[in-house]
C-alpha cells in the first residue's frame, strides 16, 4: 500500500545552499511505494532564499514542492506550525533547509510506521553506529541534559530530544495545538506527545552532520534556557 510523506523545510536565510538539500529530497526513493509531498515555509529570509526556492521548483516539477512565505520573521517553531498545517500527506517529516541530516535515512525513519509498530518517530543523532561529525562538546552535553530532563517529566526514555528528525503521523500532530515559534518545538512538541494515551515513540539511529556558527548554525546558549522553561511549561503547568 503506497502512501504520501510530508516533508516540511522551514528556511530561513539558506538561499545559496537550499537547492543542495532539495537534491537530496528529490533523489531518495522511499521504501513501500511512498510518495513525498514538499513543503517548504520561507520565514521571511533576507537574502535570496525565495528566488533560489522558486527557480528549484520551475525547474524540478518532478518533485511535488508547496511553497509558502511568511511576511514577517517569526521563527522556526512559527514555520513548523505553518508547514504541519497545511500537510496533507499521510506521515509527516521535520527536514532542516542545512545538510545537517541525511534524507537518505527517511526509510529508516519510516520502517517502524510501515511495520505496524509507530505512531512517532524519532531520529537520534546518539544511538546506532552511523556517522557523525564531532563538534561542540558542550553543545552535546547540552542536548543530552535537556533530553533527561524532559525524559523526567514525559516518563520517556529518549535519548536525543532535541532532535531535527521528527516523523509523525499527520493526524496526531495536527492534532496538537503547538505555541512555541523558535526552538521550543522541541520540547513542547514532546511534552504534549507523551500525554496522549497509549501513543507509540520510537527510535532510531541517525546520522548527523553538524554545521559550525561560521557555516551558518543558528541554535546558541540562550535557545537552551528557553528550551529548559519549555520542558517545565509544557510538563507541569500544561495538562
């Protein structure tokens, strides 16, 4: 049985690069006879990310690419809301516009739905043996610390919740009324996921190829505090 995976891109300012990971996008062949659906949310990027999109698009009609711009600046986590929205496909799949994730692994993302066995699932950069480029120990550190914290609240035991890779199906996530317009996604995302009875999360290993600040990474320090006030928000005064 075939079935449709939407794939949502918030951009923002990754105007020479985009068209690289649309490649990437355009060349898996997804397993069980998927079909993908592309979304890419423009968050009002000052460079030419939208003229860099619509040219990809005339030029690529092969790949089935929504378009759609915000004409203000409101931030990642605003881009996914837009984006989950106006999906329409059977799953759903978070890509960031940089080549920090492989989409050659959406089919290892997918196995546990297409198996019967999920309902989410989440990619994590620190299980399995995949490849990853070593950056950032703090960074890292960082990310394990918010994913036990929220594992404490969600009752989880998830090892990388801070994760891009995201797939869920489109009715549970669209089901969810989600705030959060920066980096918060993450955590309130989980935490309103967790709550919803006898749901199934799942893991797998990905790979993981980070971008230093020099080549374009955006998350810093202050994203963490806020990550943190989200875990507590979304856990305990969010029932």
């Amino acid at each position: 049985m075939s079935y449709i995976l939407s794939i949502v891109i918030p951009a923002y300012n990754e105007g020479p690069t985009i068209h690289h990971i649309l490649n990437k996008v355009k060349s898996v062949s997804l397993i069980g006879n998927g079909v993908k659906e592309v979304i890419i949310v423009n968050d009002c990027s000052k460079d030419n990310t939208e003229e860099s999109i619509l040219a990809y698009k005339n030029a690529n009609p092969e790949l089935p690419i929504t378009y759609h711009k915000h004409e203000v600046n409101q931030g990642k986590g605003a881009a996914l809301h837009t984006g989950i929205r106006i999906a329409t496909g059977d799953y759903v799949i978070i890509q960031d516009a940089d080549l920090e994730y492989d989409p050659e692994e959406y089919n290892l993302l997918m196995k546990p739905f297409l198996d019967g066995f999920a309902d989410v699932v989440y990619g994590s950069r620190f299980m399995g043996g995949n490849a990853h480029r070593l950056l950032f120990f703090w960074h890292s550190i960082g990310n394990r610390w918010l994913t036990t914290l929220s594992n404490m609240f969600t009752n989880l035991n998830m090892t990388d919740m801070e994760t891009c890779y995201k797939v869920f199906k489109r009715e549970i996530i669209q089901s969810l009324k989600l705030e959060e317009k920066r980096f918060g996604f993450e955590p309130e995302v989980t935490a309103k996921l967790s709550r919803i009875p006898k749901i199934r999360i799942y893991e797998v290993g990905i790979s993981y190829y980070g971008r230093t600040y020099e080549e374009g990474k955006k998350i810093g320090w202050k994203d963490g505090f806020r990550a943190i006030y989200c875990i507590l928000k979304y856990n305990l005064f969010k029932k």
